[in-house]
C-alpha cells in the first residue's frame, strides 16, 4: 500500500506510461491482498508501516541551513571540527 501511496505522492506514477500502469497494477494487487486480512493481519500491516515511517523520519538530518547536513555523531571523527576555548572577555 504505501509503494502504491508513495509512487503517487512523488509523482512517480504519472512520469511515464510505464509507471503508471505498474502503479496501477500494484494497487489492483493490494486491494485484492487486504480483502483476504485478518483483523490481526491488518493491525500488523499498519505498526510495519508506521514504523517505517517513524523510523524514516528519526533518520532525517536536520540544520537550518538549505542543502547542508551537520551530523548528530561521527564515530570516526571524519566529518567532525574540532571546537577549541576561547576567552570572549566576560
């Protein structure tokens, strides 16, 4: 469901006649696959998916500056400047 939900978010699915019918044959076969869930099939699909979400989501980086990432930690120190002290006469 959410292949078929991201696909036409993204747009994905109208950029070609291609995509639009595997996007539409992939909603075909999650319609027909949620008729044969159990309740307890469907409660398992949706924590998958708001995992996923959630999961996504925590991965994100996030700055206030448009096109740049400061990363949170940098196990190997690669990407990381050293602060130094500095007196700022207080």
């Amino acid at each position: 469901m959410e292949n078929v939900f991201g696909a036409v978010s993204s747009g994905q699915a109208f950029s070609s006649p291609e995509n639009f019918v595997a996007t539409a044959i992939r909603a075909v076969n999650t319609y027909q696959n949620t008729r044969a869930l159990s309740n307890t099939g469907i409660n398992q699909e949706l924590q998958n998916m708001t995992v996923r979400g959630l999961t996504a989501a925590s991965n994100q980086y996030v700055s206030g500056v448009n096109n740049t990432r400061f990363p949170i930690s940098d196990i190997n120190q690669n990407n990381s400047t050293q602060a130094s002290a500095r007196n700022l006469g207080r």
